[in-house]
C-alpha cells in the first residue's frame, strides 16, 4: 500500500475575540498582546542560549576534533542535563516560562530551535548574524492550543484559541477559506501546529493545515513556457507548439495598478504642502489604506492568474514548467512589467503549486526570447513590429508576440535551444567590439 503524501500550507484568516462584555473583552485581548510580547522576548532568549550552548560545546570537545559528533552530544547532554533541543528551554528565565501558555512555550521552542539549526553553520563561520525575532513577529501554538471549532452563523466559525473565545471574520472570502474549515471538520484536512499575529490593529490566525496531495498524470517530455506581458499579463505555451493560452487582460492588472499608483502620487503631492495637524494625519491614514488595497489587490490576482497557469498545465499533463530568470531585471524589456508585477511572489507561487503537485520549475535565460521566430529560429529585434505583433523578416511567419514568446521559452531548456542563444549573443558581442 503507497504511503500517502500531503501538503503543507498556511491561511491567513481574520479573526477577532468573541464576547460581548467589554471589560471581559479588553481583559482577553490584553491577554493574548502579553503572549505576543512575551513570545518574542522568550524567542530570543532561546536564540541566545543555543548559541551558548554552541561555544560550550567547544568547550567541552578538543581542538583536534578527535571525539565523534555522537561522542559530543553524549558529553554536552551530561554536562547540561538536558538534550540540545530542550536546552533553550531548560535553561531560560522562569518568568518567561510562566507568562506564556504550554502550547505556546512548546512550539515557541521548537520553531526557533529549527531555524537555528538551519542557520547555524553559517552564523558559526560569521557569514549570518543570529536570528532575531521582532516584537510584532506571529506567535507559534501547538494545535491543541485550538479546540472546540464548529459552525457559526453564516460563513463564518467559532473556536477556543489558547481559553480565548475566537470568530473568523470571512468576509467575501475570495480565499475559500470556508471550504477549508469544512473540510476540516469532516477530517479531510488536518491541522497542524499554526500561530496567530497582531498586524495593523487587527488579530489574524495563520492556520497550518495538511491536506493529501493530488495524483497528477504528468508527462516529463512536456514543457509550459511562462512569459510575462503588459496587453496579455501572462501567456503560457506548451513545448508541441501548438498548445497555448493567455490569461488575464491589462486593463485588470496594469489599469487597476495605474490607478492605485496615480492615487497615491496625488495623495504623496498633498502632504508635501500640508504642514500638519488633522488634515494631513487623515491624509497619510488614506495614503496607507491605499498601499494596502494596492497589495491585497495584487496578492488575490496573483493566487487567481497563478492557480489559472497550473491548472492550465495539469489539464495538458505538463511536467516541466520554465519561468524567466530575471536576475538581471533591471535590462528587461517591458520595464513596465517589472514595475507592476512582483515578479519574485509571481514565481515563489507559480513554483509552490507545481510541486505540491510534481510539476518541476526550471529557471531558464529570457534572452531574445521576444525577437526569435519559433518557426524558423532567426533573431532579429525587427521581427517585433510592435507590442503586439510577431512578425519575421526572415521566413514571414506572423504571431501574437507573447504567443511566440512563450512558445520559445517553452524550448529555452534544451541544449539545442542554449546553443543556438549563446551563438548570437557571441555574434553580438563580437559586433560590438
């Protein structure tokens, strides 16, 4: 029997404490903000005490590195009665201990115990600082901190988090989130250790949930190129040369985004000439209302256009997907993309939906990708008339631009494709000089 395998994610829900007796009400959140600032005062102080526990373990080995790793860890846990993970929590204050829930203390400790082992080595040679935790940092909780979750009025739900009665506050829910807490209770989805988060006022729960990953029928041999426009934000191509789509429109995302950008240089002009007082504290509040509408708008098309594209390349039983690598973003083309797509959240998700999923990513060079025929393979920057238009000089072949660009970054991974790119950039380069 194949062992099941599930993936890994986390929702960020709003959620506000449940009581309709103020002073009760104000008691709770007080509550949860004194576990939110103790949390990241106790984080740190584990972060300090396995660093400690780094120099006695120098100090208790020997300079030769004769002793066996397995040899140190038996001393070191002899010498501190304890084994290094619990280490920060043995020997941190008790105030500390006493001010924060179990269910806190324990994930507390475990998250911070993991990101110091990721970071260690490097920390060690002095090529990273330790880590700090903020005081504003998401505060973690083992799951049996949350209990007792069950179906409110509406969309939304009710539960106890840490003794505290809690309310989601759904909204729209253009997330789905509804969905989730369904599944949640018919045990489709399970939930794993999560945290919660005081940001702008406001209390959300960062839910980390596990759910069974798709069995997806992919084909290794089958590759989806993903260029990035401005009238057709992004079209996919798959490697038959056939098969291709665009999604979204401009005006859905380079309109909206102009408008919140020219919002926002008119507010900017405003304060300029506003010396103080009420006016301009309203004015910078609606300054920064519209920063974050501008980035919840992107964020939700982000997850909408990106979830389009792997959809898109499992119903074609696509394996492989390329992306363009755009370190050298500055001397893209379309600057007018790089300033309105946040390329890098863009990838992060196109790459976490492809693998929960099996669908491996591969960065590939963008180079003459809009000014190579498919068809015939010459480069000549002509053979974009204009934005729209593909046409070549060479063999007459016409396309929509993005279309021909997509379908060669489709092919951009393979060794012929590579080749034939480093050719004319030599050829360029030789030119030049």
């Amino acid at each position: 029997m194949s062992q099941i395998e599930y993936n890994i994610s986390t929702k960020r829900i709003e959620i506000y404490v449940e009581e309709t007796d103020k002073e009760l009400k104000d008691a709770y959140y007080k509550r949860l903000r004194d576990i939110s600032y103790n949390s990241y005062r106790y984080a740190n102080d584990i972060v300090n005490k396995q660093y400690f526990k780094e120099l006695l373990k120098i100090g208790i080995g020997n300079s030769d590195n004769s002793i066996t790793s397995a040899e140190l860890k038996e001393r070191l846990e002899s010498v501190t009665e304890t084994s290094e993970m619990n280490f920060g929590y043995k020997y941190t204050a008790d105030d500390l201990k006493k001010a924060l829930p179990s269910y806190v203390r324990s994930a507390v400790n475990n998250v911070v115990f993991k990101n110091y082992n990721s970071d260690k080595k490097d920390v060690l040679r002095g090529d990273k600082s330790i880590r700090n935790y903020r005081r504003n940092s998401s505060v973690s909780f083992v799951i049996k901190g949350l209990v007792g979750l069950k179906k409110a009025e509406g969309k939304d739900f009710r539960f106890q988090l840490l003794s505290t009665p809690m309310k989601t506050k759904l909204g729209r829910d253009r997330s789905n989130n509804e969905a989730i807490f369904d599944a949640i209770l018919s045990g489709k989805i399970l939930m794993c250790d999560s945290q919660f988060q005081f940001k702008n006022d406001k209390l959300y729960l960062l839910l980390t949930i596990k759910t069974p990953k798709e069995k997806v029928k992919i084909d290794k041999n089958k590759t989806l190129g993903v260029d990035l426009g401005i009238n057709i934000p992004i079209y996919v191509a798959v490697n038959d040369g056939l098969t291709s789509k665009g999604f979204g429109t401009k005006d859905e995302l380079f309109a909206k985004k102009q408008q919140f950008q020219s919002r926002r240089r008119s507010l900017q002009h405003n304060l300029a000439i506003t010396k103080g007082g009420k006016g301009r504290n309203k004015k910078l509040k609606k300054l920064n209302s519209i920063k974050d509408s501008e980035k919840n708008y992107t964020k939700t098309y982000l997850d909408t256009i990106t979830k389009a594209v792997i959809n898109y390349a499992v119903s074609n039983k696509v394996g492989v997907i390329t992306l363009e690598d755009l370190s050298g973003v500055k001397e893209h083309a379309n600057e007018v993309v790089l300033r309105n797509w946040n390329i890098y959240d863009l990838q992060q998700k196109i790459k976490y939906k492809a693998a929960n999923i099996g669908i491996e990513v591969v960065m590939v060079d963008p180079a003459y990708s809009s000014q190579r025929c498919y068809k015939c393979g010459s480069i000549h920057e002509d053979n974009r008339p204009t934005q729209e238009t593909f046409k070549c000089i060479k063999c007459g072949h016409e396309d929509n631009a993005d279309r021909n660009a997509a379908k060669n970054l489709s092919i951009a991974n393979t060794e012929k494709y590579k080749i034939e790119i480093k050719k004319h950039k030599d050829s360029v380069k030789k030119e030049s000089e």
